[in-house]
C-alpha cells in the first residue's frame, strides 16, 4: 500500500467450510505484505472483505444480508467493499446486478492479485469515482505456494495441501466455484508444519476439498499425512474434507497405527438408497460404504465417525430416505450434519434432474433424521461414561470463563472445571468422563 503513516485498515469476516478460514489466512498474509493491517472492528474498517460460501441457498442469504447492513455503512463514509470466495466465483453477475455497493470481486484461485485490486479501488474511491474491479480466473496451478498463512492462533493450524475437486457430484457447486484438483508439493507442506510447530501449534488440520485424493509425484495422502504426524512436537494431525472413495489400505494402516494421526473419520455418505447416490454420482453404493465402515471399524476399534447426509434430492421417495435411516442406525455415527437438498444453478443435477422433492417434504426428512441421530449420538457419547481418555486444552467453554473446554483424540468436545488442576490451551491432559449429552462430553 502507498500510504506509510497510517496503513489502510481491512476487516474480513469468513463464511463456509475450514477451507475459507484458511484461505482468509493466506489473504490476510498476502495483504499484509504489502502494507495493509487488519481491524476486527468494522467501524473503523476502510476496506471489508467477505470471504463467501456457495454450498446451499441460505449461505447466499447470509452474505446478501451482510452486504445489506453494509449498504448503509458506504453511504455515510467512503468504504471499499470485497466479496470473495466461492460465492464471487459463481454468481459475479447476479452479485453485481443485486448489490452496486460490491468493488472487488476475487475467485479462491485470483488472491494474489487482490492486494492490487483494493488498492485501485482505494485510489479511485479519493479520486472520487467508483471502478469496479474483478479476479475470476480458475487455475490449473495455483496452490499458494511461498504463501505463509497469518494464523489466528489457538492450538490448531489448517494447512492447505490441495485444492479443487475433479468428482463433479451432481448436486455440488464446488467443483465450479473451486475448479480443478491440483497438490502442493509435500516438501513444502512438511515445512509449513514444521514452522506451524514452532510456533507453538500443537494439532494439525490437513485441509482440501478431497484431501484424501492427494498426490504429487510418489506421495500419495497415507505418505504425506505420516510424514506431517512426525513432525516434533506436533500432538495432533487430522484431515478434512474426504470422500469415502479415496480410503486405500495404506491411509487406513497409517491412522490405525500412528499415535498422533486422530482415531477420527469424516466419512460424507450424502444418502443411503442406492438409486439416488447413482443419481448424485457418489460413486459407491450403500454396501460399498458399509463395507468400508466394517473395515474401519475393524481396524480401528475406537474410531469416531462423523458424516454429512442430504435430505429430499431430486426424486428422492420415502423409501429412499428409510434406506439412509437404516445406515444411519446400522454405522451408529457419532454424529451427522444433516442438509435439506439445495439445488445449485448450473450444477448436473440442476441441469438434468428436476427440484422436485416439496420444501416442507425435506425439512420433515431432516428433523426425522436429526432425531434419530441424537438418540444414536447420546448413546454413543454415553459409551465413553467412566473412562479416562486424553483430551487437548483448546480454549474457555463458552459462555462459562470457570471451564475449559477441550477436544478428544476423536474430536468430541469435553468440558471441566477449571480450578481441578492448572491448566493452559495446547497442553494434554488426562480427564475422567462423568457425564455426556448429544454434543459433548462432561469431566472431573
Ligand atoms: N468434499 C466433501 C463435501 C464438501 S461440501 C465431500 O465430498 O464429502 C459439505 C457438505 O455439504 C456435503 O457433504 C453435502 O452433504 C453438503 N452439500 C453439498 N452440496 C449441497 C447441496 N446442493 N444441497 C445441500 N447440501 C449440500
Ligand atoms: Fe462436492 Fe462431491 Fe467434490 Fe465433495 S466430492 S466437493 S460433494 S463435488
Ligand atoms: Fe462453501 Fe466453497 Fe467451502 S462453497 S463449503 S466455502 S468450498
């Protein structure tokens, strides 16, 4: 930035999956070299960017409302606003038709250019006209390489080893608005952990948006994700987001056997009729993923397992939805997010299939479907009643600064006193569960 005094001050706020949090991470790093600095009050913001989500309508809604409340701000002082994301990446003309307040616009792949871009804005906005100015390039390539992310502290660092998605399931916006799959180099991702070490991060989160396909040259994920849990003083490595495709043996032996690779699996099943997975080209059917469960179970006897299910897709009859609760009671997940279906423009579902499945239709299935999965998830949770289990200090408990909440080696919140023992974030400890709910654990 021009201005050496007193710098340009940016306000982001993040919407959507880890992957946003983490590439807010690499823009705050890339625009703080070159002389921007960041606020988390937006009263005192020149420039506020919103890193969006596109994945069901009300994340749309969510940002429409945002830029509503900002619709104000820009009439009483000059403002520059960004939108970013998938949602800038998908719906540049919609955005622009609906909301005239909007400066910038950057896709997840054009963040370089960003700090380029706002400062044109910027310029143009002292000159006293607005230039709108838009990033929307998908690359092949681009994977942020040399980016060091700025990291909000806490115990945990994301890392970004791949981007993009190839699947193209039918009722997934993502592909379009992430575009092609593509792998950091594993040198460069065992540096960045390494350094995350060293800073005192203490759990990793390997992050993509099918991390599990990664691959660059020899190294596959079950490679890379060792490599990463080997890292000194590193206590904790997980992964998000995997597709149940992507499960080879050697992933599963390497969760199984390495002490600091987290005994939790992720494992989106979407639905549990085989007719409409085909539909959804998930490319596996219901005993496909049971047997996959089977094996992980069998390999790894305490494993946590946690899914994503979506509600009234296209055709989808009560059969259909009966068949999801019986694998949904048949894997006894530990918990579920579960979706009303939410068709996306341009996507093949919304090219081929028609929306046909009535609002009020899915939001029963969902309710059903919650229902059963907290009777499943209380039940689990009460499993672990007794037992002494090793937890990491992650912050205060919510709305309770006398408690410490923490995160089992399978990613289950449990909550103590603070006064039993001292404690501080990052640091393990041993703590014996006395008392459980649907969403988390209580201890002594
Ligand atoms: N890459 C991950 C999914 C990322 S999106 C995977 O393949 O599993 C996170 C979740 O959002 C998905 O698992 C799905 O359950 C849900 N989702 C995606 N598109 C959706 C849509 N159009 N309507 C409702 N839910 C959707
Ligand atoms: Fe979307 Fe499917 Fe890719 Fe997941 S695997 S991001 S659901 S297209
Ligand atoms: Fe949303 Fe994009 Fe993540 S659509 S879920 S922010 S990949």
């Amino acid at each position: 930035m021009t201005n050496k005094t007193s710098p340009h001050l940016v306000h982001i706020e993040t919407f959507g999956c880890q992957m946003n949090e983490s590439d807010s991470e690499l823009v705050r790093s890339l625009l703080k070299q070159d002389g921007f600095a960041f606020t988390e009050d937006r009263e005192r913001a020149d420039v506020m960017l919103m890193n969006t989500c596109a994945i069901r309508e009300n994340a749309h809604n969510k940002v429409y409302g945002h830029l509503g409340e900002l619709q104000a701000v820009k009439k009483e002082r000059p403002l520059v606003v960004g939108v970013l994301g998938c949602m800038a990446q998908s719906l540049k003309d919609e955005l622009t038709k609906k909301v005239p307040l909007i400066d910038v616009l950057a896709g997840p792949d054009a963040y370089r250019q960003l700090p380029m871009l706002i400062t044109n804005a910027l310029q143009a906005q002292e000159q006293g006209f607005a230039k709108k100015a838009f990033a929307l390039d998908l690359s092949e390539y681009e994977t942020y390489e040399g980016v060091l992310p700025d990291r909000d502290g806490g115990v945990n660092a994301w890392i970004t080893v791949m981007r993009g998605c190839d699947n193209f399931c039918s009722f997934c916006v993502v592909p379009y608005t992430r575009g092609r799959e593509r792998s950091r180099e594993p040198q460069s991702v065992l540096a960045e952990a390494q350094q995350a070490a060293s800073l005192g991060y203490k759990q990793i989160t390997l992050l993509g948006q099918n991390v599990n396909s990664y691959r660059s040259g020899d190294w596959d994920f079950a490679r890379l994700i060792s490599a990463v849990a080997d890292t000194p003083g590193i206590e904790r490595v997980r992964f998000t987001s995997p597709h149940p495709k992507d499960y080879p043996l050697p992933l599963l032996t390497a969760i199984a056997a390495h002490p600091k690779i987290c005994k939790h699996i992720h494992l989106p099943l979407q639905s549990g009729s085989d007719r409409i997975l085909d539909l959804m080209g998930r490319e596996y059917t219901a005993a496909d993923y049971s047997r996959l469960v089977d094996q992980i179970k069998g390999m790894i006897p305490d494993i946590v397992l946690t899914t994503d299910i979506i509600c009234g897709f296209s055709t989808e009859t009560e059969q259909d939805f009966e068949s999801t609760c019986r694998l949904v009671e048949q894997t006894r997940f530990h918990s579920a997010f579960v979706f009303a279906y939410s068709e996306r423009k341009n996507t093949i579902a919304a090219r081929k299939f028609e929306d046909d499945i009535p609002e009020d239709v899915k939001g029963e299935r969902v309710k059903r479907l919650v229902e059963l999965q907290r009777e499943i998830g209380g039940a689990r949770n009460r499993e672990y009643l007794g037992q002494t289990l090793s937890v990491l200090v992650e912050r205060e408990a919510t709305r309770s600064p006398d408690k410490w909440m923490g995160k089992t080696d399978g990613n289950i919140a449990v909550i103590w006193d603070k006064s039993l023992e001292p404690l501080q974030p990052g640091m393990l400890t041993n703590r014996r569960i006395t008392d459980s709910s649907v969403a988390a654990l209580f201890a002594e």
